[in-house]
C-alpha cells in the first residue's frame, strides 16, 4: 500500500485549531494534496 503521512512528528505547539492544521498538513487542502499525490504516483 501506499500511503501519505499527514499530521505531528513533534508536540508543544500551541495556536488556533485553523493554523495547527495547517502547520502539521491536517487541513482538507494537505489531505487533498496527499490524495493527489498517492493517485498520481505509479
């Protein structure tokens, strides 16, 4: 299987949920893109 890592690799962050899921790719444009990325690969 291929997969596409998507979120933390460190904690103590601190912020608002928007731009927390931003900084660690969990926002639905990053799980887009990972999708997308996956799709294309062959």
């Amino acid at each position: 299987m291929r997969v596409s890592p998507l979120g933390t690799d460190r904690f103590g962050q601190t912020g608002d949920l928007i731009d927390l899921y931003d900084t660690y790719r969990l926002d639905a444009a990053a799980i887009i893109d990972a999708m997308a990325e996956l799709f294309l690969k062959r």
